[in-house]
C-alpha cells in the first residue's frame, strides 16, 4: 500500500512539473499547409507565445509522421527569398514568434503518408528543459496569399 502511494505522489509530482514547464510556453494555432500529393515537404505553422521569467529555447524533434522536422527562416536577400535552417529558436520572456508562411516556418520533411486538406498529423517540438511537445496539426488548403482560411484556423494542441 506504501509503495503504491509513493508511485501516485512521484507522478503526481512528476505531471505537476511537466504542466508549470508547459505553462511557459503556450502553443496556438497549429496548422500544416496542404502541398500535391508527391510532396517531399510540406509546411508547419504556430504561434509560440513564451509566458515564463526567462527564455525558453525550442527546436525540433522527431514525429511519428514525418521522416525528420527542421526549422526554417525565409528572408529577402539582394531580392531573392532565401530560405535557412535553424538549430533552434530562442523566445524571450513575454515574446510571441509566429511560425508562419513566408517567415520562421516548421519543415515537415518525408511524410509517411499522403495528407489531405482535414487530416491531422503529429508535429513535435523539445525544448531546452528537455520537455517534448507533440501537436496535433490539421493539414490545411491555402488562399491565394498563403494564408489558411480565418474559418479554420485552430487551437488545438496537446502535449506528451
């Protein structure tokens, strides 16, 4: 009986860290751009909004649904759109980044499987505390401007 209260307390404990580290960094508007179906990359966006006392540094992980997942900031150079990688991304106390079409965006390289405009895909992020993020992503058709449409842009999220 001991032993069993011990194990609850620890992961009580355990789930109670987890939930102030993610309670820093809130995650929102999780969306993955639709691309032809003989696509090797597709596009991952969010607003990551850094509600904590001190920087919190992201990078990204491996997913269930995509071979490797990199960050990647688009930029105008002598009037060509470049494109980098990024190794991680550092958000300071009070700061939101966007991750968003034309500018710091996830790439989703090797899709395991084909995925429509209303699929879901696992995306995931580890942040320098060692926690990992995985996030629910609906693939999305774009506008004209490369935006997803208003109407369905979501908040959807979870975290492992």
């Amino acid at each position: 009986m001991a032993i069993k209260f011990v194990a609850t307390a620890i992961a009580l404990l355990a789930s109670t860290a987890s939930f102030t580290v993610s309670a820093e960094l809130q995650i929102s508007n999780t969306w993955i751009r639709e691309a032809p179906p003989s696509a090797k990359v597709l596009a991952g966006y969010m607003e990551l909004k850094n509600t904590g006392n001190k920087t919190v540094t992201v990078t990204a992980d491996v997913s269930s649904d995509f071979q490797r997942l990199e960050i990647h900031d688009m930029s105008m150079d002598k009037g060509m759109m470049t494109m980098k990688k990024i190794d991680k991304l550092e958000i300071a106390p009070g700061q939101t980044v966007q991750l968003a079409p034309g500018s710091k965006h996830l790439m989703l390289i090797n899709p395991v499987k084909k995925l429509r405009d209303g699929d879901e895909a696992i995306i995931a992020i580890k942040l320098d505390s060692g926690e990992r993020k995985e996030l629910s992503a609906k693939v999305k058709k774009v506008d004209g401007e490369g935006a997803a449409p208003a109407a369905h842009q979501s908040h959807q999220h979870h975290s492992h």
